[in-house]
C-alpha cells in the first residue's frame, strides 16, 4: 500500500517536472526558431545551452551549422614544405563539422573558419630568453606556418 503512494507521488512530480520543462521551452520557443544563417544557429545555440543550464538536463542538443550557410573565401593552399601530398583537414566544434583532403595548389571555396584553422596551424618555434636575473628560460616565441594560404579575387 505504501509503495504504491510513493509511486503515485514520484509519479506526480514527474509529472509535474515535465509541465515545467515545456512551460519554459514555450517561453523561449527554440522549436519555432527559424535556423536560415549562421547567425539563427549562433542564436539558437546560446538559448538552447541556457536552457539546458537552467533544466539541469540536456534536452536541446547544440546544431551545427550546414557547410553551405558558412561564409566562404576563395583560396589557394600551399605546404611551405614544397609538400605534393594531400592535405587532410578535420575541424569538429559546436558550429562545424569539417573532414576534407585538400590537393595543395588547388583553387577552394573554404569556410572562413577552416582558412583561420589552417593559418593557425604550425610548429613551435623555441628560444632561450634571458630572465633579469641572469637566468634563462626556453619558451615558445612563435610558430613556423605549416601552410602559405593565399586569398584568389574575382573581378
């Protein structure tokens, strides 16, 4: 007799959770979002990572945005290491999922996002600093690029 009590109120507070959860969803109406540019995805991901804070459960899952609504530059890639081999470039985050080989010298259409990726990519260049008081430290001083990007303009 007493477990179906507690049954019936874990029910009810259930019950009464899942009222709220879709009380608050109304509110901030992520289902009626209209996700036509990078900026309605951006949009939406912020409201829908809020809510998922404020519910303490992950019911709006993060979209990523379509490859073909990305803003997009021309280029050409070129390894600095005179490098015919193919290029293979994997970039997966909350706003895009990007897993292409790329044929160095060739002309692309590339999503600004992949451009800033490849230009950020290099090896580490060290060197020994001199601290003040006469010791010295190896720290990383910058990057050799991997890769020599350059823009192609249409006119």
């Amino acid at each position: 007799m007493q477990t179906k009590v507690k049954d019936e109120s874990l029910l009810n507070e259930v019950k009464e959770t899942n009222d709220k959860i879709a009380n608050i969803a109304k509110e901030i109406g992520l289902d009626d979002m209209p996700l036509n540019c990078l900026a309605d995805y951006v949009r939406y991901n912020q409201k829908a990572r809020g809510l998922n804070k404020k519910l303490r459960v992950c019911r709006h899952p993060v979209k990523q945005c379509p490859i073909d609504l990305h803003p997009k530059q021309r280029v050409i890639i070129n390894c600095t290491n005179q490098s015919n081999n193919d290029i293979p470039v994997y970039l997966f985050n909350e706003m895009i999922d990007f897993k292409q080989k790329l044929t160095p010298g060739m002309t692309y259409d590339l999503p600004l996002c992949i451009v800033d990726h490849l230009a950020d990519r290099g090896e580490a260049r060290w060197e020994q600093i001199k601290n003040p008081d006469g010791s010295s430290d190896t720290r990383k001083a910058g990057n050799r690029p991997r890769f020599a990007i350059r823009s192609v303009y249409q006119g």
